[in-house]
C-alpha cells in the first residue's frame, strides 16, 4: 500500500527544488476534471471490499478495445530508490514493483476505481482462525518465478524473514512486530542469513503457509499486500544486490537497469495471465527514462509527437502547465484522489485546551490556503483524516468545513473569548519553499482575526519531518500529511492517534493521549467482522476530528498527462500513479 | 635608388593631421613642410602635444585611417606616401623607413623573444630563412653593443636592461638597413652615460649607411649633439627651420628661445635657476587665432595691432632657414640674445 | 615548474580538505538525520541503530570524517557491503550506488556538454568579438555589442523551454535533448546534445564577445603593436601574433575558470534539458540529505575548479613569458 510519509517527505523535497507536487496544479482552469465541491469526494467514495476465490481467479477482465503489444515511455524524474520488494515502502516503487513482484494478496481495480481484495499469489484472501491470530494462505497452481520455477511457500516464507535482515530497514515492520510479539523484532529474530534458521511463526505445509500472530489481526490479509512482504526466490536471493535486479514472478521482468538514467521492463513468458486476476498486462515493453523534470515532461506529453504519443510520466502536472495542458491537451488529462489526506496538526503537549483548538480549526482558513495551492485540482475538502478510499469512509462533517470552508474568524474569536482565551499566543510552523510561505500569511491573518497572537516559524522542507517529529517540538500547528499503507482504518488511526506512537520520529504527530481513542483503536482492530469494524474506524474519524487532534484541510487529488496513442490510462487507487498492468498501446 | 643628390630623399609638404574625436576635430598637425636629405639628421623639437610625434606615425601610415585625416604630401625618396596602398607601406616600413620609439619596455613585444622581433622584421623584407634571420638579429645585436647577443637573442624583453632594451630596438630599426630612420625620443628614460652611448651608436650608423634621421626629442642638448638641422614644432606647425647651431645660436622665434632658456645648461653655473616657459601647451581642439604662440609669448605686445592675435605669421625659409613670427628682425636681434652661451 | 606544481598541488590539497570538513558540518549544522531516510515509517530506534551502522554514520561527527577521509587513501569495509576499495567515496544513502563509480558515471554527461558548448561558444563568442574590436566603432560593432548584453541577460531556465518549444516540440528542426554515450553512437551524442550546446553557448558566447572585444580594443592600442605595424608586419599578423597574443591571457584565465565550473555541472541546464550530469546529481544529493553523494560531488567538483586554476596558471605563463611559475 501507498507509504503516505515518504510520499510527503520526497514531495517536500521536490517541492523545494522545483514547487511541483505540493503545489500540485493552479487554481484557474479546472472544468475539465474538477466536478466542484464536494460531489468528486462523494463520487469516490470507494467500496473496498473482499473478493472470494472466484474472485480470485485469472485472467484480469478484459479492459475494452484494448490490444496487445507496443511500446510505453515513462517520463521520470526519479529512478526507484528500491526494487528489492522487502525494502518497497514508497508507493513511488509499488508503481513499478507491482508488475514485478506479486503478493499473496492483492487488489483488483475496477474500471469506476473500486477496489476488491483477492488472492494473487494465493488463491484467496486467506483463512482466518483464533479470532484473527492464525492466518493462511494456499499457493496457486501455475505461479512461476522469472525461470520458469515455481513460487513456492519457501520463497513466500523467505519473503518474510529476510525482512528481518540488518539490510532491510526501509521497508514495513508491522508482520515481523506481530510474528515475533515485539518492536525490537530483530533481537528476537536475526533473519535468515545468520544460521539458516526459520520464523517458528510460520509454518508451511504443501503449498499452504501459515502464520501464527501474537495478537489478534482481522485485516492481515491486507497486510500481506503490501509489497514489503512479496515472496522473495530463496535460491536467487542476492541480498543487498537484489536491490538492483530483483527476480520477477509478474508480467514483466527487468531487462536493464541504470540507476538515475534508465529501466527497461519486457515481458516475463513465464509469467501465466490465467493466475492473475489483477494484471491485463497489454503493452509488451516499458522504456524509463529519469531525470525528466515534471515541466519537462508535461512540455513533451501536451506536445504529443513521436514516441511521447506513448508516454505518461508518473509526477503530477505542475501548476504552471495547467492553463495549457487544459487548452490543449483536454482529452489526455486524467486526475483523481490520491491516498492522501493532507491536514494541520494541532500539538496536543501544548495547546491543551480545546476551546483554542476549536478556535483555531474555526478560523482556519482552509479555501484560501486551496486556492493558493492549486485550487479544485488541490483537491476536495476534507471532513476527517480518514480518505474517501479507506473502507468505511463517511462524510461527517464536524467542524462545517464543507458549509463553509473559508473558516470563520469571527466565530472563532467569539469562542476564544468566551473561553478567556483572547490574544493566545499560537507558533505555526511552516516550510520555507515560495507557496507555502503564501499560505503562512493567509493562516496567519486568519488566526490574528480570531484573536490570536501568531508566531510564524519556517522550516526548511528537507528538514521538516525532523523537526516537527520530537516530541518537544515548539510548535502549535503543522502541516501533515498521511495516507494509509492499506485501506482500512487500522492503517490511519492506529500510527497517527495510539499514544505509543507519542515518541521522538513517532508517527502521532499531534501527540494525542487519549484513552477513549486508544481503546477504541484497540476494539476496531480487533473486530473480525469487517463490516463492523470498518463502522469503528468511521466512528473514529469523527472522535478524533472532534477532540481537535487537527484541522482537516483536503483529500489531496493528482493531475496527470498521457500520450495520445495510450489507451486505459488509470490512476491506481494505491499508489498515486497510473497503472502500467491496465493501460494498452492504441493500434 | 632614384633621387639623386639635388633632391630631398623625404620631402613633406603642407601635412595635416586631423583625428576627429568625439568631442571636434583636433588639429594635431596643421600644415607642416620640410625636406631632408640623405646622411643628415633633422631635429624636431617641441613641447608633448605639439605634433612631433604624430608627424612621424603620419610618414609611416600608421594613423587609424577611420578617425585620421590626413592631408598634403609626404613624398620618400620621391614616392608619394600619403594615400599609398597599405601593402606597399607595409613594404616600405621596417625596410626603407624605421622608426625607434621611445618606450623600449612598452614598444616591445612582451610575449616574444628579442631574437624574434628582430628576425621577424629581417625575414618579411628579405625573405631570409628562420636561421638566416637569427644569425641576423645576433649580429645586430653585436652592432648595438649587446654583450654575449647569442644568448641574449632569446631573451624576453623584460629579462634586458632599459639601456640593453633601447639598443635592441634599434637593432631592430636597424635590421633591414633603412634609408630613413625616425628615432622618437629614443634615449628619453636613459641615464645620461646610457644616452650618449646611444648617440653615439646612431651616428656611427649614419656615418656607415648614410641613413637620414629624424631625432624627435624636447631635449634641446640632445639636439645640439646630433642633429644637422632643427625644427621647431609649436602647436602642430614648424615655429623655426634651420641649420643646427643657427638656430640654437640665434632663434628667430620667441618660442625657441624660451626652450633654450628652460634648457639646463651642461657646462654653465648648475645654481642658475630654470626658466620655463609660462602657460600651457594650446588646445588642439580649439587653437588660439592668429600665431599660436602667442597667448604665452613674452613679446606679443611688441607687435603693433595686435597682429599676433589676428594674424597667423607667415614661416619663410630661405636656403634652410626660417621662422614664422611677426617680430621684425631688429626686434629679434634685440630680445632674442643672450642664449649664445647657453648653447654651447 | 617542478616547484610550482608541488606547491599548487599541496594547496589544492588542503583546499579540498576544507571544503570537505566544511561540507561535512555544514550538513550536519542542520538538525537533520540522514538515518530517517532507509528507515520504514514506523521507525523505531533500533532500527535507527542498525541503519546508521549500516551507513558508518554511528560515530562522533570527527570520528566518522576521519574515517571518510581514510577510505579515501585506504578504502573501507561497510558492513554488508563489503570492501570498498581505495579510493573510496563511500556509498549513497539513497540507493547505496558507490559514489566515485555514480560521480564518474555522470560525469561524460557533464563533460560532453562543457567540452561542446565551450566549442561553440568559444568559436562564436571570440570570433565576434575580434570582429567587433576590428570594426570598432561601426555598425557591425555596436550590433555585436548590443546583442552580446541582450544574450549576456538571458537566464537558460528562460531560454532553455524557449528554444525546445521553437526547435523541437513544434518545429521539429533538432532532436529532444538526450545523452548517448560518444563511444556508442557519435551521431546520437552530437543531435541529441546539440540544442543544449546552443543554449548554454548563446549565454556564454556573450560573455567571450565582449571580454575578447574589450581586451582586444586594449591591446590594439598597445605600443607594442603599433611597434610591429611600424616594422612593416601585415594587420593579420599584428592583430594575431600581437594583439590578439596580448588579449589571450585574461580570456584563458577566464576561460579556466569557466570550465572548472562548468565541468563542475551545469546545474539549471542539466535540469532543463533532464541531461543526468554532476549538476543535477549535486541537485539531489542535496534535497535528499544524500551526504556521500554530496561530499563526493563537492569533491570532485572542487578538484575540477582548483586543477583548472593550475592549469590555467601554467597556461598563463606559457603566454605570458613575464609570469614565472612559483
């Protein structure tokens, strides 16, 4: 699933050099992808839902007028910092990985967006026992290595522990937490490479693997999703050079590789489109090129000529090529949500009382700080943290930000006095890069209205996470942002609101302690009835956006350029890109 | 060789020198004549500024044609220069006519050996080989007294003294045997041992090709040394024309005696205080009416109708000799004294 | 000789060193972890541990410097990665390539475009520039002149998208801006650098014109040429041998120092064009807090700038017989 953190800490970085991703579009023209307000959230309310073994079974359906074969460029920035799927977090990576690595689970996208979780590798969404401690999964028939091996439980396995090894450090933690019932998982567990040993907690049998858990975790087949846990070939396993030429199991396999300049993936032929329900894999090869700056490569897609025709690039429109990417390129634009939901933490160590708080989000000026930051294209406003593509979503508008998503300086001042709390002095802190050093002085003017005695603190951006991640920080407000690494809630609440998470880099950055909140994270995550427990995580949402834990700003949306001979080009509801497994090269 | 005797070898008649400039045009050489024959030096003298120099760059043509006018005739041993075709000058310079400028240390060439810059010249004129040329440039070397010139034939200018540069440059001068030879202050930075070796040096070299030369120099003692005749420059005109001791003996013009007067005399009472001339050089750009001299000449007042003011003075050169002043001789004959002795 | 180039080279030396240690503090002068960047989202510290182990990142700051100078000289194991040999720039935190191999890797890129548009601009800026001082003063002068300053003010991030939106997105005249390697394909190097070349020149080209047209008006004026034309030397020769002999050293110096620079990376072409050269990779190594990266872009870059000072030092006194070399 998509790595919301990294995704924000490399957008602020890029933001830094060129103001592209955050700032992701302009506020002008949107009336060819933006529905206005709120219908585009409501229309992406996503149904995430279980599939069956039927479900799960191959070929992926037919994408209509679709062909095989050709040719497709990707227009880049950024190489892949990692291929090697155990260390894949960012959703950057998953973009290309998920053609290359399988997992036991996985997600098949329909053509409205919706998401079904079936078995990829496996040939179900797994069988659940001790009330979601003891998983298992059967391998399908057919599914073959790169050589034209079998995927075996061993490589699934291998998968697993070598994810425990000192090399390993980027990628998920929460199945070697789980299987080893401690943080400091490595102390209990040193990985495969170190005696040979194996996890007692998994077990195989046949082509059944089993895991056993320490606590109870109804949603671990969405876990196994993630590319952190792919299977991984026990007998081609070059460690830390995997990294550099992963072994394939997907439709297409690397054929070159240059770091930072170019990939090129071909077809894997032993790779059988009958196993997998996910993957129509058309296009018989992908040409990468990196190093393609954004503006560049929305110059050559909106000038479509040559082999441009057949490419799409990964990184969003920048803003100052919309204007002209609308006048001329109308019909090749796609947008959607992102994973993201982008909000302004409100550090609970410091402003303590939630009187201030509820000032504060009141006079938050969240459609000025929109407009400055591309307007609709930006993204839809937001009621929670929670994202419309999480299971479960609800729109519970607490604070009437969709009512009124100017923010209200005057009520919130009216509440600020009433608590006695006028000319609170409030620190927000901000990164230094030229658009959000305009949205400071839109927060600040509003929060000065409300009666606020403002403080404004930049940041430098490649810095940010650092700084606003210890505990002692002195700062009243910052942005953050965050999207779920699978789509249920457990994924949002547990990390950002468990006050464990209250740590120096811990990921509750608003330092919220509350123990309602953690027991009902608790309860949610431990109700095996998905249904019921998806209601937790919405009832959730909405305790947490009441307690003023942060100000909701937007369910973040990305706008993106296609070739004019690509067919199908869709965004991946995971991983904030199209996807290379669903598009076709038009004949 | 074409001129015979009776003809002057470099005869310059009614030159003018115009530059313009941004701000008007500057009459630095405004009508100047004289002739010189071979084997005989002529002197020209005058204040910086008053065309001496620019008088000399004009017979060799080496006036930036854009901003230069120039005007009259300047006829070498009977070929009209002024208007000739560059290549042609380019044959001639450094061939039949030379020209020893005055700072050694700026004229030559910092980036190439002494050896080179003499050769150089001896090979475009004769077509001599590269090892020809060396041999000739030691051998020039020689000449003009250079010690151990083998090895100082490589040597950079500013590896060579100030009096071992002078003396390369005019074995430079000196490289194709020129018939004219124009020395522009040539021993002005010199001390005075330096300076009469050079002298001496020259004429030596007169008296060996029968070259005539042009001595350009302030220097009122240096003149008395070398030169046969003397011109005076003032203003971009000749002032006063004459045989050497003539002149220095008895000046015609006010302007000529003054010089002499601010000239320290080698063998009179060193105590005597100098009398410079009052006043400044005139402006070029916008030159006084009438004679130029006089706004500074200490007997204009002794013409009557304030003709000095009004009207230029006429210079009359009878066999050789001459002044332009409207002071009539018997007014001469009574300021103009006294500098007899000064002179020699 | 001998001397001059110990001496220089000892100063280069201890130059480098300091912009090494500088460069070392200076990253960490921010409140920064380099750690953070290999660890998961849930990052707890003993993973934090393990990473910076794994990085050689685990010491005091003066500790960790010294060891990266050391396996410069002598080279260094990293745990998992084994030796990395002499002399050894470490390895990037990012995707853990080995810097010297990335650096040098980039570094034709670079080079291809230096050593290019330095033809290009030398050509033109110093043709057009002898022109203008030959033709002083005339029409020919004052449009060079007056062109020079106009292309002199141009910025590439302008300039650049102007020129691929004219030349290549709608015209189609020249090829998108790529880089193959000149051993691969001669023909694919040349059309694929040529619209950069031309950029990064146009700019450049200015600068020469007019140094070249302000030294030369000096020169021209020099005694010494006057002297060479009076000794009956041709215009060609006397502008060549001696005029334009006099102008070259400052050109040449500045010349030196240009490429130092350029084949330091030229950053905003690079981005620009997307050609994957030192600059951009000095670019990201920045933005992600990439410190070996950094250091060893720093270094070899610095190393371009201070050889290029020696060289152009030498060059000098090559010209300029009145220089000597100690």
């Amino acid at each position: 699933m998509s790595f919301s953190r990294r995704n924000f800490l490399i957008a602020t970085g890029v933001a830094a050099a060129s103001s592209t991703v955050l700032s992701a579009c302009s506020s002008g023209n949107s009336s060819s992808t933006g529905t206005g307000k709120q219908e585009a959230a409501k229309a992406h309310t996503t149904t995430v839902k279980i599939g069956t073994a039927a479900d799960s079974q191959g070929p992926a359906p037919e994408v209509s007028g679709a062909r095989k074969g050709g040719k497709v460029y990707l227009l880049n920035d950024d190489d892949f910092s990692h291929l090697d799927p155990q260390r894949v977090y960012y959703a950057w990576n998953s973009l290309a990985v998920i053609v290359l690595a399988r997992t036991l689970t996985g997600y098949k996208v329909g053509d409205d967006g919706s998401m079904t979780l079936v078995g990829d590798l496996a040939t179900d969404t797994g069988t659940m026992k001790d009330g979601g401690k003891t998983w298992s999964f059967t391998l399908k028939d057919g599914v073959k290595w790169e050589d034209g091996s079998d995927v075996t439980v061993d490589d699934v396995r291998h998968g697993f522990e070598r994810a425990f090894a000192n090399f390993i450090t980027e990628g998920a933690v929460y199945a070697q937490t789980w299987l080893t019932g401690t943080q400091e998982y490595r102390k209990s567990y040193p990985g495969p490479f170190k005696g040979n040993k194996h996890l007692k907690s998994i077990t195989t049998s046949g082509k059944t693997i089993t895991f056993h858990l320490s606590e109870a975790r109804p949603d671990f087949n969405y876990v196994v999703a993630m590319h952190s846990y792919a299977p991984n070939p026990v007998k081609h396993d070059t460690k830390q050079n995997y990294d550099k030429k992963p072994f394939s199991n997907g439709p297409y396999k690397v054929k070159s590789h240059q770091t930072d300049k170019s990939m090129v993936l071909v077809r894997n032929e032993h790779w059988d489109p009958k196993t997998d329900p996910i993957r129509n894999a058309y296009p018989d090869e992908f040409d990468f090129t990196f190093g393609i700056e954004a503006e560049t490569a929305a110059d050559r897609l909106i000038a479509d000529s040559g082999n441009d025709q057949y490419a799409v690039s990964w990184r969003t429109v920048p803003q100052a090529k919309v204007q002209q990417a609308t006048a001329k390129a109308k019909d090749r634009l796609f947008e959607d949500l992102s994973s993201g939901t982008s909000v302004y933490w409100i550090n609970q160590t410091r402003v303590t009382d939630i009187k201030v708080r509820e000032a504060i989000i009141k006079a938050w000026p969240t459609a000025g700080i929109r407009s400055i930051q591309g307007g609709t294209h930006r993204g839809d406003y937001a009621t929670g943290i929670m994202s419309p593509l999480v299971a479960g979503y609800k729109s519970q508008d607490v604070w009437g930000k969709l009512k009124n998503p100017a923010g209200d300086p005057a009520a919130a001042k009216a509440v600020l006095k009433k608590a006695g709390k006028l000319g609170t002095k409030v620190v927000y802190a901000y990164q230094q890069d030229p658009i959000n050093a305009k949205v400071k002085v839109v927060v600040e003017n509003a929060l000065k209205a409300a009666g606020f005695d403002v403080v404004t603190k930049g940041i430098d951006s490649t810095t940010w996470y650092d700084q606003i991640g210890k505990v002692d920080n002195e700062y009243d407000i910052y942005w953050g942002g965050w999207s779920a690494d699978w789509p249920t809630g457990y994924s949002v609440f547990q990390p950002l609101f468990d006050s464990h998470n209250v740590v120096d880099q811990g990921t509750n950055y608003c330092h919220l302690k509350n123990p309602d909140v953690d027991a009902a994270i608790k309860a949610a995550t431990a109700e095996t009835d998905q249904d019921k427990a998806n209601a937790m995580w919405a009832a959730l949402d909405k305790q947490v956006t009441e307690l003023g834990a942060f100000i909701p700003d937007v369910y973040m949306k990305r706008l993106y350029l296609h070739g004019s001979k690509l067919g199908n080009v869709k965004m991946d509801p995971n991983f904030d890109g199209c996807m290379l497994y669903k598009m076709y090269v038009k004949a | 060789m074409t001129s015979t005797d009776s003809q002057p070898f470099l005869s310059v008649k009614d030159l003018k020198v115009h530059f313009s400039t941004e701000d008007g045009v500057v009459k630095a050489v405004d009508g100047l004549s004289f002739d010189l024959v071979r084997g005989k030096t002529l002197g020209i003298v005058g204040e910086s500024g008053s065309g001496k120099s620019v008088t000399n760059l004009a017979i060799l043509g080496l006036h930036n044609p854009d901003s230069t006018a120039i005007d009259g005739s300047i006829e070498l041993d009977g070929e009209e220069l002024n208007g000739a075709p560059e290549k042609r000058l380019e044959h001639l310079r450094g061939n039949k006519m030379a020209m020893i400028f005055q700072d050694a240390l700026a004229s030559l060439s910092p980036y190439h050996t002494i050896g080179t810059q003499i050769g150089e010249v001896y090979r475009k004129h004769t077509g001599a080989s590269k090892a020809e040329s060396r041999a000739r440039a030691i051998e020039m070397l020689k000449r003009v007294g250079i010690p151990q010139p083998d090895r100082r034939v490589d040597s950079y200018p500013h590896e060579f003294s100030g009096g071992m540069r002078q003396r390369a440059m005019i074995a430079m001068a000196l490289v194709c045997d020129p018939e004219l030879l124009i020395a522009d202050e040539p021993t002005t930075a010199l001390d005075v041992t330096v300076q009469a070796q050079i002298m001496d040096l020259l004429k030596d070299l007169q008296r060996e090709f029968g070259t005539a030369i042009i001595f350009i120099t302030h220097d009122l003692g240096v003149i008395a040394d070398i030169a046969d005749d003397v011109l005076v420059m003032y203003g971009g005109r000749c002032v006063e024309r004459g045989p050497k001791a003539e002149v220095l003996r008895t000046p015609q013009h006010p302007y000529t005696f003054g010089l002499l007067g601010s000239m320290p005399s080698l063998d009179g009472p060193v105590d005597v205080p100098l009398n410079p001339i009052p006043g400044s050089p005139p402006s070029l750009l916008n030159p006084p009416t009438g004679c130029r001299f006089h706004p500074r000449c200490a007997f204009a007042e002794k013409v009557p109708d304030g003709r000095c003011a009004k009207e230029r003075p006429l210079l009359e050169i009878v066999d050789g000799r001459g002044s332009a002043c409207h002071l009539t001789d018997e007014q001469r004959r009574e300021y103009l004294t006294d500098t007899a002795a000064k002179a020699h | 000789m001998l001397r001059f180039l110990v001496r220089r080279l000892l100063g280069a030396v201890v130059t480098l060193l300091i912009i090494s240690a500088v460069t070392y503090m200076l990253f960490y002068a921010v409140p920064r972890d380099p750690s953070r960047i290999a660890c998961g989202k849930v990052c707890t510290p003993e993973t934090l541990d393990v990473i910076r182990h794994n990085m050689g990142i685990s010491d005091p700051l003066p500790v960790q410097y010294w060891h990266w100078l050391e396996a410069i000289f002598v080279g260094r194991d990293y745990p998992g990665f084994g030796h990395c040999d002499a002399p050894c720039l470490g390895y990037s935190f990012i995707n853990r390539e080995p810097v010297l191999a990335t650096v040098w890797d980039r570094f034709p890129t670079t080079a291809s475009l230096a050593i290019g548009s330095a033809v290009v601009f030398l050509i033109f800026g110093i043709g057009t520039g002898m022109l203008a001082a030959v033709k002083q003063g005339k029409p020919l002068d004052k449009i060079a002149s007056s062109a020079s300053l106009v292309a002199s003010s141009m910025q590439i991030y302008f300039v650049g998208p102007v020129a691929l939106y004219l030349l290549v997105y709608q015209s189609h005249l020249l090829d998108q801006p790529s880089y193959t390697p000149f051993s691969e394909n001669p023909g694919a190097w040349f059309t694929g650098l040529l619209v950069p070349w031309l950029v990064l020149a146009l700019i450049w080209t200015a600068n020469y014109t007019r140094m070249t047209r302000s030294q030369l008006v000096e020169t021209l004026t020099e005694d010494y040429v006057r002297t060479a034309r009076a000794k009956g030397m041709s215009r060609r020769n006397v502008f060549f041998r001696f005029a334009w002999r006099g102008a070259m050293g400052p050109i040449v110096t500045i010349f030196g120092i240009d490429m130092g620079v350029l084949l330091g990376g030229a950053m905003i072409t690079e981005k620009t064009f997307s050609l994957q050269g030192i600059g951009l990779l000095a670019v990201k190594s920045v933005i992600n807090n990439d410190l070996p990266m950094l250091l060893g872009v720093m270094i070899i870059t610095a190393s371009f700038v201070v050889i290029a000072n020696i060289v152009v030092d030498a060059c000098y006194a090559m010209i300029d017989p009145r220089i000597r070399l100690a």
